[in-house]
C-alpha cells in the first residue's frame, strides 16, 4: 500500500502489479526539495553523535531548544538527547532518522515503512506529525491502521489503468466490496461456437479463479483477526498502569512487534492472491 499527501491532502496508491518489467518517467515539480526515509537510513545515522547533535547536522537551522522540542516529541526526553547512537535500540534509531526526515528543508518526502520498529506511543506521534505536515509525501506501508490515518484518496489500478477512488481507505474497502460488485457490467456472452472452441480452457481458468477468490477471502479474513488483536493490544498499551510500567509495557511490545510481523506477511500473501486473481480475470 502506498499513501501519499499533498497540501493537507492524502492519498493512498494501490499497486497491484505484474513480475514483467515497468518503465517510467519522473519528473520533478519546480521548487520540489526531496527528503526520503528508509530502513537503511538507520545505518546512515554518525554512532558516534549524540542524538541531538545527530539533529543538528541535518542543516534545519532550528534552535537547540526548537530541535529539544522535536526529540521530545519522538520520546527523547531530559538526558536522553546527549545518548550517543550507537546505545540506542533499533526502535529508537528509527525514531531518530524520521525526526531528522521531518526537519528537515524538504517540501516533499518519500517514507518506506516508517513504522516498521515504532512502538504504539510512536506511531501516534508520527501520525499527529504527518496530519499536521506542510509539504507532500508519500508512504509505502503494509500498516492499514497507519495508512487509514494519514490517507483520503485511493489510487487504484484496474485493467492497467490508473484510476481514483475519492475517499479513504475504509471506504475505498468497502466500496470495492459491495457497490463494485453490484455496478459491475454485465459479462458478454460468447457466441454458441466460441463458447465451444474455448470452453476446456475457459473452464479450467474460471475454476482457478474460484479457488483465489476463496484462497483470497481467507486471507482477507485473516488480516481482519490480526488487525483486531493489534488494536486489543493498542488499547491495552494506551491505558496508565501498562505504559507507566517498563517490563509490562515491554512485554506488550514485543507482543506488537510479533503481531505486526504476522500482519506483514498476511498483507503479502493477500497481495500476491490478489494479482493472481487479477491474472486470471484478464484471460477468462
């Protein structure tokens, strides 16, 4: 899933694409500044600097105190700005590298799973952070809860054309379930001879077809119970006596972090059924 903002407006790309090649032109709007976040942007953090210092070498030209602000809001806190990097965990290297994304002078960001590693208290502040944004962006994310909250239009891609559902992604979901469905062309059908010429193959495809559509249902389903086992845990992890807590917190998080692993995987899986059963539909 990929959502994108522009001027408070955001989007939500849905690509579901073949293993053959895709060329394509880019071209840069004037005045656009590019910032881009990805896992590896981890790596390119100085392990030797401090995490403010880490800030200040992102050329944001904001105060000491407005960049204590900024960290604040990612959870780093009193002494926790003069941690060097190399201490810090991998949850709270990413929260340094999307601090540093957002800082800075770029109009137009690009973020590739940014909460990926973020826990629940994290991803709300990255959230509230992209809601309030200036500039444009887009996300690629396999977090529906995330995109759902930082996306308003759904790009969508349907007998390889580029079209747009206005709305978000719950009802983008919804719309494609049932009033899709129901507004959908009535199937041509073939004249007596070529149904007869094509009716082994046809016959095979429409049973193949059958079976991803159920295979695909299942999958559906499946990301459903994880989501709602995601939330359960979101609310138990929002409540004063689990996260003023440290070890129960942690114990909620590692908990998060194995749930949102299955969530990936699931969202893979239903992704691939979905382009298969795409494949399908074009040769029937």
């Amino acid at each position: 899933m990929i959502g994108a903002n522009g001027k408070g407006k955001s989007t939500l790309l849905r690509i579901l694409a073949g293993t053959e090649d895709i060329d394509g032109e880019r071209i840069q709007g004037h005045n656009v500044i590019m910032g881009f976040y990805a896992q590896h942007q981890l790596e390119a953090l100085e392990v030797e600097n401090e995490v403010l210092e880490e800030l200040k070498q992102a050329g944001s030209g904001k105060s000491e105190q407005e960049l204590r602000n900024v960290l604040g809001c990612f959870l780093f806190s009193d002494d926790d700005v003069f941690k060097k990097i190399k201490v810090l965990s991998g949850g709270e290297k990413s929260r340094v590298a999307l601090a540093k994304t957002l800082i800075s002078e770029a109009n137009f960001l690009l973020l590739d799973e940014p909460t990926n590693h973020l826990d629940f208290l994290s991803e709300n502040i990255l959230v509230q952070a992209l809601q309030q944004y200036k500039g444009s962006f887009i996300v690629v994310s396999h977090d529906r809860d995330f995109v759902s909250e930082v996306a308003n239009k759904i790009w969508y891609i349907e007998n390889k054309q580029l079209k747009e559902f206005p709305g978000n992604y719950e009802e983008y979901e919804y719309w494609r379930k049932n009033i899709q469905t129901e507004a959908a062309p009535e199937p041509v059908v073939p004249k007596p001879r070529e149904r007869r010429k094509e009716s082994t193959s046809n016959s095979q495809q429409e049973k193949d077809l059958k079976k991803y559509i159920r295979l695909g249902e299942q999958a559906e389903q499946e990301i459903i119970v994880l989501e709602e086992e995601k939330k359960k845990i979101e609310e138990e992890m929002a409540k004063p006596e689990v996260y003023s807590n440290f070890e129960t917190l942690q114990q909620y998080q590692t908990k998060m972090t194995d749930l949102e692993q299955s969530l990936r995987e699931a969202n893979d899986e239903w992704e691939e059924l979905l382009e298969k059963i795409d494949e399908l539909k074009t040769g029937i």
